[in-house]
C-alpha cells in the first residue's frame, strides 16, 4: 500500500525522506541545522513540516549509528500526531558514564568527535509512518488469564 504524504520545506536544504532500500521500514531524516537546548540537549532541525493523516503518526527513531557515539534520542521514540504542523526536530542527549567505559585516548578523541556528533547534512533520524486503530477502554473487574499472567520484566526469561 503506497499513500502520499504532503510535505513542505521549511529550509532550501532540507531533504525529502525517501527509502534508502527497497523493504525498508523508515525512511532518513537529515540534518538542516544543529544547536544546543538549554538542557544541554542537541537539536536538529530537519528544515521539513509534514502533513500527516489523521489516523496515522509519525514515529521518530534514533538510527542505528547512534551506537557509535555516547548519545541517546531525547524521548526515546519520538512521536508526530497527525495534527502537528510544525518542523520535525531531533533532539539527543548524552548517555550517561559512556566515558568511563573508554581509555585516555579514546575520552579525548570522544570529546574531539562529538562536539555535534552529527553535522549539518547527516541523517539523524529515521520516521516511520504507521496506521493507529482507534480504541476505547472497557473497565472490568478482571481479566482473562494467559500464560504470563502478572509476570513483568524479565520474567520470560534472562
């Protein structure tokens, strides 16, 4: 199923997510510029305002690249509902204690390298469109039994 989405530049630069591969699941965002927020989190604009369906949201994942640096997406998944119009920005934090795991040379190359981790013109993000069925909860005294029942986290195994 293929569905258009409008999408409006907001900066000369930005870019147009399209897939990279056939069967891919999101598609790139890339960055238009970077700053820093007063809680110390990096900011990047994607220079792009989308349209989307209601019906539907935007998800934003952080890409796997994010693993080689000592940062994490800001709220974890971030989320576009279908009312938004604005720019879709990213926003990161550093990880906390990713230092200690390094040697001396590798803290201060760390440090060279991740002034902005990512540049103006690198992709930062991924977004995932997805349909959401609508729900509606019906309070019950209690629920039906399956085989984990209350058994929370880790309780399926290690």
């Amino acid at each position: 199923m293929e569905m258009e989405i409008k999408i409006v530049k907001l900066h000369p630069n930005a870019i147009i997510p399209t897939y990279s591969v056939d069967g891919d699941a999101g598609m790139d965002l890339t960055a238009v510029s970077t700053t820093v927020d007063v809680n110390g989190n990096r900011v990047y604009g994607t220079g792009l305002a989308i349209e989307i369906p209601k019906g539907f949201a935007g998800l934003i994942f952080p890409r796997s690249s994010v693993s080689k640096y000592g940062l994490h997406l800001a709220n974890s998944i971030g989320l576009i509902d279908s009312g938004y119009r604005g720019e879709i920005i990213c926003k990161f934090k550093p990880t906390k204690n990713f230092d200690t795991l390094l040697n001396p040379a590798d803290k201060f190359k760390l440090q060279l390298e991740t002034q902005h981790i990512y540049y103006v013109g690198d992709k930062i993000a991924q977004i995932l469109i997805l349909p959401l069925p609508k729900f509606q909860f019906i309070e019950v005294v209690e629920l039906s039994n399956s085989i984990r029942n209350k058994g929370g986290f880790g309780s399926t195994g290690k």
